[in-house]
C-alpha cells in the first residue's frame, strides 16, 4: 500500500507539469490534446510490443475501453481550454473537482451506498472552488470550462476501476488513447473551423513539449493510475490528485509570475482545497491501521 501511494505522488507530480506545459505549447487546446492522445498512442503501441503483453481481447472488449479513452480526452480537452483562457492557477485548482463529481457519480454507477465523509471532503473542496470563482470575472470563462474538466475525469477513473480488473494496463491506455485519437480526430474539422489556427504542425518546441507531454506525464502516469486502481478506491486517486496545484501552481509563480493575478479569495480557496487532501489522507492512514 505505501509503494502504491509513493507512485501515487509521483504521478501527481508530472500532472502538475502537464498544466505547465499545456500553457507554454503554443497550439490551441484542440490540437494540443489531439496530438497529446496520438503521440501517447505511439508510445504505448511500441511499449506493448517491447513487453510483450497479451492483447487478444475481443473487438467489444476493445470498443469498450476506448469508449473510455473518450472520456479522459473530453477531459483534457476542457481542462487545456481552461489554462488557455484563464491561467495555470485557476485550471489546476478547478479540477480537483473531480472527487466532488466522484463523490456523487460513483454510488449511482457502482449502486453503492453514499459516503458521509467524502460528500464532506468533497464540500470542502467545492467551498474553495467557489472562492476562487469569484476572485475575477475576467477568468470566468476558464473557470466554468475547468469545472466541467474535472466530470469526465471522474467517470474516467470510475469506469476504469473496472477495466483494471480484466485487463493489462498497457492494454488499457494503448486502446483509449486510440479512441481519443479517433474521437477527437472525427471533431476537430468542425472545432477548427469555428476556432481557427495558423498552424497545424507544431514548431520544434511545441514537439519537444508534446512528446514530453505524452511519454512522462501521460502514459507513465496513467499507467501508473490504472495499477494503483488495483490498490486504492477512485475517490481516494481522485482526492490525491487535489495535491497536483500545489506544484502547479509553484512553477506558475515562479515562471510566470502568476501570484500578481491572484487575491485573498483565491487563497482561502486553495487552503481549503489542500485541507481536504490533509483530512483524507489522516482517514486513509487510520483507515490502513485498522485493517492491520
């Protein structure tokens, strides 16, 4: 359990990089996302061979899981839209929604019963999402677009703590990284004609960022996700992740000076996100002693 939760941090850690790296490549958040989905595909089709992990599984099996890959594409989607139009800050600290929107959409998926303390976890988290809300109306829109991010995550890592129980997880991110290539590939013609670019080739750094975007912080990180789900629930991953701002947001203040942009409000916000990570980890950790 403590290796599962060292691989956990250190996840969370190259996600914080992700937003960082989501503001500095240059592309819009339609192809940054498309390419981040295609190169990781790439990645763990050659990953899969290397390995040599079993694949035959049938074409139902397939469709299903990369039905899956669409949700975390949708994700990443609104989440890069989110840093574009507002900044690091705002689109990591909004989703740590996720737990919030795991709190509620897993008992109705999994016909569990409701759970007292992560509707309370999850309050603290949305009272401090609505502080930062309204620190600035200039960045509401990033906001709502970083809101609506964190759902999909949820129903990503939901579904996918099934997935994980019949499947290799190379196999896993290999076809969802698939169906977000295609999925999003069938969109984008229409995406990009009512958000138009210059461009469509990434320039040679927007390469360097995007395969480092792919390699470190997607595939090793989702393969890492899709193993700690073998150990530990969707909310407790989904609350841990509530830990990526604070690098976040670290590099944000010391490469982009970002603190100028933010008030009182924000941080009050960000206190009460980050006490509701201190309060689940003091009930996962008596919660571990108990089994014992």
């Amino acid at each position: 359990m403590k290796h599962s939760y060292f691989i956990l941090h250190l996840a969370v850690v190259c996600l914080g990089i992700s937003g960082v790296l989501g503001k500095v490549i240059s592309l819009n958040e339609g192809m940054l996302t498309w390419y981040r989905v295609f190169f990781s595909a790439i990645f763990l089709f050659f990953i899969s061979k290397w390995s040599k992990v079993a694949g035959e599984i049938s074409l139902r099996e397939k469709l299903a899981i990369a039905k899956n890959g669409l949700l975390i594409t949708a994700s990443w989607l609104l989440f890069y839209a989110s840093i574009k139009y507002s900044n690091i800050s705002i689109g990591v600290i909004c989703y740590c929604m996720a737990s919030f929107f795991t709190a509620i959409f897993a008992p109705i998926i999994n016909k569990t019963r409701f759970k007292s303390s992560e509707f309370f976890l999850s309050g603290l988290t949305l009272c401090g999402i609505a502080l930062i809300f309204h620190f600035d109306t200039a960045h509401q829109m990033g906001i709502i677009f970083g809101i609506i991010s964190p759902a999909f995550a949820s129903l990503y890592a939901i579904y996918n703590e099934r997935l994980v129980k019949r499947h290799s997880s190379i196999v896993i991110n290999y076809y969802q990284m698939i169906g977000g290539s295609v999925g999003l590939g069938l969109i984008l013609p229409c995406y990009l004609y009512y958000y138009p670019i210059s461009s469509f080739i990434p320039n040679t750094m927007d390469l360097i960022y995007l395969l480092i975007l792919s390699l470190c912080c997607t595939v090793a990180v989702y393969l890492a996700f899709t193993e700690i789900l073998k150990k530990i629930s969707a909310f407790t991953l989904n609350l841990s992740l509530n830990l990526e701002p604070v690098y976040a947001i670290l590099i944000a203040f010391l490469f982009f000076n970002e603190s100028k942009e933010l008030n009182l409000s924000f941080y009050i916000g960000l206190s009460l996100v980050m006490l509701s990570v201190l309060i689940q980890a003091l009930i996962s950790r008596k919660k571990e002693k108990s089994e014992n």
